[in-house]
C-alpha cells in the first residue's frame, strides 16, 4: 500500500495571512511541518498543495516538493484530491494539517494503520476530553463513534447531551473526545466525496466531515492521547515551547 502525505497550505488567511510562512526558531511553520512529516514511517511521499508563489519559493527553498493547485480551493480536501490526480499511483492520501508545525510523526502512522482494514474509505484521530472547558469549546469539534469505532456525527456541541448533571459534572459521566484535524482517504473516495454537494448538517455545522456521513461514507477513528498545537492566530505563537 502506498501512501502519499499532502500539506495544504494557503497564503490567504483571515484570521492570520502569511501563516505558513511565519518563522519559528529559525524555520518556517511549513518546514516544520514538512520535516516532522518526513519522519513518519508510512509515507512513501510528502508534497505541499499550495497555490502561492511565496509558499513555493520557500519549499524549493528547504528542499521539498510541492505542486500548485488552484486559487478557488474551499477546503484542505479538495486541494489534495486536485494533488492525488497528480501522483494517481498512490493507493491512500493523507491531510496534513499545514499549520501544525509540531505534529507528532506517531499520529500520522496511527491513522495510516486505519487502512490495514480494506474497508476503511475514510479516517481520522479523535482524542479524549479532559476538561470541561475543552469540551464546550465550540472551536474544538466532539465526535461521537459507534463500537466498531466509526464516527457516527459531529458537532461544536458536546455530544452526548448529558440529562441529569450539571455541565461542570459531565466529563466525569461519559467519555467524551474531540475530533483532531487530521484525515485519511482512500484515494478513490477521496474523487468521490470532493464531487459531492454541500450537506445541510455540513452547512449548519460548518464542518465538512458531515458530509461524507450524510452521504453514507464511513470515517473510521483511532484513539490518540497526544495534543496537537495548531496555529490559528498570531496569539497562538506564545502557546509554543522549544
């Protein structure tokens, strides 16, 4: 099984423009994040999707491989199907968040073990709530998977509604996990789910995994206790520790 890793990675911004070109001790976010995803064991390729000149010049200039896509992109998801056309010999592609500059080799390997199952069409990582300030932020998605550990829905709500407790009781009544960004797909559904439309739960959600649910994909999970830092706002760079 080949697989390819893909790092989506845009210079438009609201919230933080330039980001993957900011610098951090010395190197980029988008080096950072393409040398921590050389370092997985299952990739047999790692290439950044963007569609700005600044981002290739500064992977040419680290030495990686990158390949242009198109400015009209709306997702993550759709710049790696545009990039799997491309390296179509690639039996699974995987979605490396572009603004995680300390992800850990170790999740991406976990969620490439998902498609040791020749069922699994689609994965990703969740990992369990410990607080319950994490679990009613609306920023961090829940998840809720059924015994076979498939995602069966997400929300920006916690999920399940907890009846009889106070909210500051309901992280020790179930547990609950958060959904971590990260995605696997089979290369063929990774065609076929980025062709589909927008879903009414996607939409009200604005989370685009409710898609591929409301059309009848499986997502399968896999449990991680690591945390992931992701940079969304320059704020976010006094969260970094070296």
């Amino acid at each position: 099984m080949k697989i390819i890793g893909i790092i989506p990675a845009r210079y438009a911004s609201t919230r933080f423009p330039g980001k993957p070109l900011v610098m951090i001790d010395g190197k980029s976010m988008i080096q950072r994040v393409y040398e921590q995803a050389l370092k997985s064991i299952c990739l047999s390729k790692v290439v950044v999707a963007t569609d700005d000149e600044r981002i290739v010049a500064e992977v040419v200039k680290f030495g990686g491989e990158y390949a242009l896509t198109q400015s009209t992109h709306q997702s993550g998801t759709d710049r790696c199907a545009e990039v799997a056309e491309q390296y179509s010999d690639f039996d699974v592609v995987i979605n490396i968040q572009g603004d995680e500059p300390f992800i850990d080799p170790a999740q991406i390997d976990l969620l490439a073990s998902c498609f040791e199952l020749d069922n699994t069409q689609l994965a990703t990582l969740i990992k369990p709530v410990t607080q319950t300030e994490e679990l009613f932020n609306t920023n961090s998605p829940k998840v809720i998977v059924n015994h076979a550990g498939e995602a069966i829905y997400f929300s920006r709500h916690p999920i399940p509604f907890i009846r009889n407790a106070e909210e500051s009781e309901w992280v020790s009544q179930y547990p609950f996990f958060k959904h971590i960004g990260i995605y696997g797909y089979r290369t063929s559904v990774l065609k076929e789910i980025t062709k589909l439309p927008a879903s009414a739960l996607e939409v009200a959600e604005s989370l685009e995994q409710l898609r591929w649910i409301e059309n009848g994909y499986k997502i399968q999970t896999k449990i991680t206790k690591i945390e992931t830092l992701a940079i969304d706002t320059p704020e976010d760079l006094l969260k970094i520790v070296l």
